[in-house]
C-alpha cells in the first residue's frame, strides 16, 4: 500500500469518527429545567445536574422556608391560596416523589415559615394572629393550635432541632427550649438595628442548626448602605460561644442549611453588587471550597431560592420560581 493510500484511509478513517461523534452528540436532548407554573419545588442531583420539578402550585410559594422531614420522605412549605395578600398562605406538606399534597392550614391569618419538630408529629411555625408575627406550634395534621413564644416584637426565621428552637428576633439570633422555655440571645452583632439603603437594618437572620443541634449558622447584614445589604454568613456554637466568619464577600446571600454529614451547607447567593444571582452555592462547614453549584444550562430568569439537602446529602432540594 502506497502512502498516499494510507493516508487517504485515515482521512477516512478520521472522518466517519468525527461523524459518529457528532451524531452522538446530536442525540443527546440538551438538558432543560422542566416547568409548569411560575413556581416550583425542584430537586437537584449533585452528582449528574439533572433537576426535576416535584410540585408545582397555581400560585405563589413562600421562597424562604423549604423543609424535610427526619424520615426524608416529606417536604414542608407555605404557599398561597385563593389570594395575592399575607392572609392567604398557607402551610402545606407533599411527599419527595411528588405525590400525596396535604393542605396543613386552613384559615385567614398568614401562616408561614414552617419547622418540623424531630419526630415529625408536631410543626412549629410564625403567624400573625395579634399585631405582629409570633411562633406557634401545632400537630402535623393542623390540630391542636397554641401559641409558643411571643418577644413582643416580629419573632422570624425559625428552625428546630432535637430539643432546641433558633430563631430571629430583634436583629439577633435566639434559642429557646422546644416547650418555648429558657429564650437566650445568642448572637449580638455591632449596630444592630443601624438602617441603610437595604430592605433590613444591620443584624442576623435566618439561622439553622446542625444536625447534632451544637452549631447554628446565620447569616449578618453588615453593611446596609448597599441596596441589596452586604451579608456574610457565620457559624456560631448553640450556647453563644465561638462564633467564626465563613466568608467575607459581602455578596447578598444567606437561607443555608447544613448537610446531614454536618461538614456542608448550602446556601442562595440572591446578588453580587447590584447584579441579581439567584444561584446555589455550597461550602464547607470550616469556611473552604465556596463555590456556585447551579448548574448552568439554568436560565437566567430561573430563580432560586431555600436550599436543603436531601437526607442522603445526594440531592439539593429548592424553590424555583420563573421571574415574569
């Protein structure tokens, strides 16, 4: 064989390759984000990037207080019903696969910000049933409603875990025994209350325990002449000591939630500057490997929000909503 004939059989050769591949490639379907309404709850395989959409409601979901079950089995949410006002939302719970949606409330007050308790037969959670949001707890089937714990002033941000209750008010962070006993301030940050440009003055807000109930992380608004507000996120120890900076971007970020291992959170970068994100990120719980999860065949226009990590720490479940 001459070397003009081996040549050309590897330009044939070389060829169809190139072909073949290609046609692969062509049936491969690019991935999309499915969608049905303006909202969603999603899931997130970490591993792959593939997102499935497990609910999607007629109206709107409330974006800051996604949550699951002990048993991983169950997700937590309020979203409203019959109405654009306050009054209308609703605490709902559904199954992971999608399946088995049971409205928990059902009344005029606005019912929001709900937190299983570990076993799952009681749910604590805010409503503004005086003249500001206080906490309140019932059973998982809605019954048996009583008031928990009133500051006197918006009680936020709630979160329960073993026997502990974390929450926010007065621009700090609380911890209060599961029966609404022994309140505690745990976190005090400088200028709390100090009004800026930003929708919140300086403070913390939205914390989450660990799993084994000894950390809470939160985030801080420390600079509120930006009009996004510069947050950081902080870890700090239940009792109030050893608290430690995650990170020191001042991005508008926060909503993060611990994994079930314990040395991870995810958390919602909502904005860099004054540019709106939306985006997932996840951390390590000493601060290290910060970095942006979303997957990036996401539309810019497909917002995130409430992250939380699936029981097996393989999945992140989220809110989704389609900015219109």
């Amino acid at each position: 064989m001459s070397a003009s004939d081996i040549r050309s059989k590897f330009c044939f050769v070389v060829f169809i390759s190139l072909l073949l591949a290609g046609c692969a490639q062509e049936a491969t379907p690019a991935k999309t984000v499915p969608r049905e309404g303006n909202w969603g709850i999603y899931s997130l395989d970490i591993s792959t990037g593939d997102v499935k959409l497990v609910y999607s409601p007629p109206g709107e979901l409330y974006s800051s207080a996604l949550r699951l079950n002990s048993a991983g089995d169950k997700l937590m949410f309020s979203q409203k019903v019959g109405g654009d006002t306050d009054e209308y939302t609703e605490i709902f719970t559904i199954g992971t696969d999608g399946t088995g949606l049971q409205r928990v409330t059902d009344n005029s007050f606005w019912d929001l910000y709900p937190a299983w308790s570990p076993d799952g037969k009681s749910i604590a959670f805010l409503s503004k049933r005086e003249k500001d949001l206080d906490i309140y707890i019932m059973d998982s089937d809605g019954g048996n409603v009583k008031k928990l714990h009133d500051s006197g002033d918006n009680d936020a941000d709630i979160d329960w875990v073993g026997d502990k209750i974390v929450f926010t008010s007065g621009f700090s962070i609380w911890s209060m025994d599961a029966d609404g006993t022994n309140p505690e301030k745990i976190t005090a940050a400088v200028d709390a209350g100090k009004w800026g440009k930003a929708n919140l003055p300086v403070g913390d807000y939205d914390p989450r325990l660990s799993f084994d109930s000894k950390s809470v992380v939160f985030e801080r608004l420390e600079n509120p002449d930006t009009a996004h507000g510069s947050y950081n996120l902080f870890v700090i120890n239940s009792d109030g000591t050893g608290e430690r900076r995650l990170t020191s971007n001042g991005y508008s970020q926060g909503l993060a939630s611990w994994s079930h291992s314990s040395d991870k959170l995810v958390y919602v970068v909502a904005a860099i500057g004054e540019v709106g994100k939306y985006d997932i990120y996840m951390i390590g719980a000493d601060g290290t490997d910060n970095k942006d999860v979303t997957p990036g065949y996401f539309p810019p226009d497909f917002l995130c929000h409430s992250p939380i990590f699936s029981k097996d720490d393989s999945k992140i479940f989220f809110i989704g909503q389609w900015w219109v």
